[in-house]
C-alpha cells in the first residue's frame, strides 16, 4: 500500500523578541495545516526568538522564556499535526541553537545545531555550543532528518542522518539576502540530494531585522535535484506539499512553482521590506526624509512610499541659497508624483546665526568645509527636531559608493534611524530608479507611474553646498569610483590589484585614504538593508584608528 504524508510549509515573518507573537503566527500555521489535514507543518529557524538574535540570547532569562514558549505552544498543538519550530536550548551543557519537533502535546525530538556559521553577519561559535549530530525522528510513517541551516551548506550532517535512516530531510533557514544569493542555496541543496538521493524541503523565513533581510523563497527539491514546489521571495507564505512513497522511497508531488525575479527586483524589494519592518518593529509608523532634488532623496522616498504609503512619508525642502530652482522643482515633482506631503523650511536664518555666533572665533580664516559642513548639519538638525516632536522615523539617503569614501556629514545628513540604500553604490541606484520608473507589483504602496523625473537620474550629481558644486569635483565619476570600490570593499583587493585592472595607481590610493579614514562615520551611521556579503557593519569589521596604507 503507498504511504502518503502531508507537510504544510510555513515561510513567515518573525518579530525578534517577539515570543509570544511568533508563538501566535506559529499556532495559526498550525491551525492552517490541521484544516488541511496535513501530518507537519514546519517554521523556520529559531523562529520563536527571531532571527538574528546576536547576544539577546546569552541571557539565560530570555533563553528560559523562550523555552516555556516552546512546551506552552505543544500543549496548545497538542490535538493535530507535529509541528517543528525553531528556538535556543539551554542545559548544563551549554546553549545551542535547536530546532523541536512537538507532537501530541509534548517535545517528541529536539534537534541541535552541529555546524555554526562564523563567517559574514554570523557569530554563532560565540553564542552557541556545537552539538553531535543528532538522528532521525519519526513523524507518523516517515523518519524525517533535520539539519539546521548551516549544517545542510555541508555534507557531514545530511550524509550521517541519510545513514542513520533519514527518509527525507526537511531544513529549516535564517538565510538572509544578499544579491545572487539564491543561486549559491539552491547549488548547495542540490549537490545535497544528489549526495543523499533524498528529497530535502528549505523552509526560510521572511523580513527584516535590523541591516538583515529574510527573503523567503522556499522550495522542495526531488531526488535527482528537480523542483517539484516553490515559495515567492519576501512574502509570506503558507503551502502544502504531499510526498508518496514507492520502492524508490519518498517524493513530493508538482506544486505551485513561484516567479524568481531578477537581482535588481531583488534588491528592491529587500530595500522596501527591510524598511517596512524596521519601521514597523521599533514601533514607528512614519518617516521624514530631507528631500534634496538630487536623485538619492528621490529612491529613498520612493521606497518608503512603496513601504509603507505616501501619506506616512513626509519629505522636507531645506533650502540654502546654493539651491538651485531646479532642485525645487524636481523635489516637489518627486513628492507630488508619489503623492506625498511637502514642506519647505528655508535654512538662510538659522544658517546666518550660527555664522554671526562663530564670526568672533573664524574671523579672519577663509571659508572652507567648516561652512559647508554646517549647512548639513543645520538640515539634519530641523529634521531630528520634526522627528522627535511628530514621532517621524528620520530616513538617511546616502549611498554605499559615499558612505565608503565619507562623502557625508557626521550629524548632518547622516543623522538619522535607517537608511534603506546604505549598501547600494551610485550606479546600482541609477538602475533601480529607471526600473522603479518603469515597472509596479503588487507589494508597492506607492502609485504606478514615473516617480523619479528622468532629468533627476540624468543631472550631474551635486551637495549644492557651495556655488556650482559637483560631486566630480573631488571624486571621480561613479562608474570609476564604484569599480574601484568594488575590488577594495567587496573583494578586498590590493592596490596592486586595483592598478592591474587598469585604474591608475593615484587615484587607488587617493580613494583607498578615503575608505580608511571614514570608518569611523561608519562606525556612527545609521543600520541600512543589507544587499551584499560586504555591506558595512556585520561583513566588513575594521578599525577606526588605523595607520596601515597598502603601499603594493
């Protein structure tokens, strides 16, 4: 007689800390796969904490609520399907990272991690004790084999549960995005079916917290390596799949196969997700963003508006007399477009009493960056004041390619909570901006239509700070800046490398001095999505006082 077993996938969207509301999306997934008659529903890792949980979890009191969400969650699932979720497991022998397994109302396994993740944004060697490798547990007719995110990038531990009798292996994830990513997953988890000739289920999680975003994307692979189901990115989900069994051992049937976008969709929409819940997880409800004229303004209203709608994006002119009238009129054509509300506060008067008060102590220095640099800070100034008193997030605008080579005022326009394209370089941003132009989904808040005027993307890009300012006059064009940048950030290139690759050997070291001497802007800067495996803060950890220089 064939065999049939059920599972119900749940890829959902957890709120760190939030113990008892996971545990709530938890019973609800369960309730969803009790109706379907289904014999598992499974989350994704340490789904009751959230994900990442850093040193929260080293706290023995946070670590002991969370288990007593645990047994709580199996008395309440106790008539209906197993369900396997993730959460910490403190004993006498240390903190692990556990998935656990319930069923009729008590734990029936509790899986611990063997292989923790030390690399990029992950620290868990300090955080958790690596355990053995545990074995199969039985869910009604099949004996099911769970390696814990990390421990199925590697083939020890699905190879040792495919001895140990393992019929099926189902991986639950806290795999957060970074552009291309998905490639790399889905080639680690078919060379794991290949290696096992099992079929394997990757269930993910979605959202964002803090620099970190979970895109989701689940899947169900077959022997052999084939599709048989897929999950959309970044949205949550909740599928069934059923597996039969036959001599050849277990299957899933076909399923819905969802649409993959490309990398720069991806990218986008880890932008407005991540937005979205750093917003709405620190307990805002709205943000306010100086609106320049300038085109990295433009994307970063435009992605708050698709966060979380125009009327809760509130944008602000801040006018010097170094402003040009075309910058007003494409300000206001920006927030018109996305139909969000528009201020003006004028910077001359507060701008001329602060120079009247430092007249006595500058007199007779020329003018120089100081002047320029408190133009900046006087604009972030009125909009911490707006922030503090209407309860408006402040949204940072600065892009990866400035906040590398410090292109920015430390608490002028770097004042703020977020900044969603923190890790995007210049020229990644003109891409998404004529793609945002050109294209809307479902996930959008904000309207269908050209909400970045062509003339802000095609404008030479300027701080207006001073009389007819560029930003070439002390950088050199994006495309050049960011190819450089590319090879010393992304792949830690040498100067050497740089100059083989054809840049010239001056400019390397001009910008390689820049990249140095602005961590410690960094070091202060607002948290900002996370697109790369070497975004700045948990990729990329370097000194702030440092006096090495490559000289190669």
């Amino acid at each position: 007689m064939m065999q049939k077993f059920q599972l119900t996938m749940a890829q959902l969207n957890a709120t760190l800390g939030d113990l008892s509301g996971n545990c709530a999306q938890a019973l609800q997934a369960w309730q969803a796969a009790k109706d379907a008659a289904s014999d598992m529903v499974m989350l994704p890792e340490m789904f009751v904490t959230g994900y990442q949980v850093q040193d929260l979890v080293s706290k023995p009191a946070f670590t002991r609520d969370a288990m007593a969400q645990v047994e709580a969650l199996a008395t309440a699932c106790a008539d209906g399907p197993a369900i396997g979720i993730g959460a910490p497991f403190l004993d006498k022998t240390g903190l692990y990272n556990a998935y656990y397994v319930l069923a009729a109302g008590a734990i029936l396994a509790i899986v611990k991690k063997h292989i923790l993740p030390n690399t990029d944004v992950f620290d868990e060697v300090r955080l958790y004790q690596s355990a053995d490798i545990s074995g199969p547990y039985r869910v009604g007719c099949m004996r099911i084999g769970t390696p814990i995110c990390e421990d199925a990038w590697h083939s020890d531990v699905p190879e040792a549960l495919t001895e140990s009798g393992a019929q099926v292996l189902f991986v639950p994830n806290g795999s957060p995005y970074a552009s291309g990513k998905m490639d790399v997953r889905m080639a680690h988890m078919v060379a794991r079916v290949i290696e096992t000739g099992l079929p394997l289920v990757y269930v993910n999680m979605v959202g964002g917290q803090d620099d970190q975003v979970f895109d989701g994307g689940s899947f169900v692979l077959n022997p052999g390596g084939a599709m048989a189901l897929s999950l959309p990115l970044f949205e949550t989900c909740i599928a069934h799949v059923e597996f039969e069994q036959s001599e050849d051992g277990w299957r899933a049937l076909p399923g819905a196969r969802a649409h993959w976008a490309d990398t720069l969709e991806q990218d986008y929409h880890a932008m407005v997700l991540s937005l979205r819940d750093y917003v709405r997880k620190t307990g805002f409800f709205s943000v306010v963003l100086g609106l320049s004229g300038g085109i990295d303004s433009a994307i970063v209203a435009t992605i708050a508006a698709d966060a979380l709608g125009a009327k809760h994006v509130h944008c602000v002119m801040l006018p010097s007399e170094y402003t040009s009238q075309a910058s007003l009129d494409d300000a206001a054509a920006v927030a018109h477009a996305l139909g969000a509300p528009l201020q003006t506060i004028p910077i001359s008067g507060p701008r001329a009493a602060v120079t009247k008060a430092l007249d006595p102590i500058f007199a007779g220095r020329t003018a120089d960056l100081t002047e320029e640099n408190i133009q900046s800070r006087l604009r972030g100034l009125l909009l911490m004041a707006m922030s503090n008193k209407l309860g408006h997030m402040l949204l940072t605008t600065g892009n990866k390619s400035e906040v590398a080579v410090g292109y920015a005022t430390i608490y002028g326009d770097m004042a703020g909570g977020y900044n969603p394209i923190k890790d995007l370089y210049k020229n990644r941003l003109f891409d998404i901006c004529r793609w945002r132009n050109a294209q809307h989904r479902d996930w959008m808040m904000g309207p269908k239509a050209v909400v970045i005027d062509p003339r802000i993307i095609d404008k030479p890009p300027s701080a207006e700070l001073r009389e007819d300012q560029k930003d070439e006059d002390s950088l050199p064009p994006y495309p050049v800046l960011d190819a450089i940048l590319t090879l010393l950030v992304d792949e830690d290139a040498s100067v050497a490398d740089c100059v083989e690759a054809g840049f010239e050997r001056d400019m390397v070291k001009k910008i390689e001095h820049l990249v140095y001497i602005s961590e410690y802007k960094r070091f202060q800067s607002a948290p900002g999505t996370r697109l790369s495996q070497r975004a700045f803060w948990l990729d990329r950890r370097y000194p702030i006082t440092n006096r090495w220089r490559d000289n190669s």
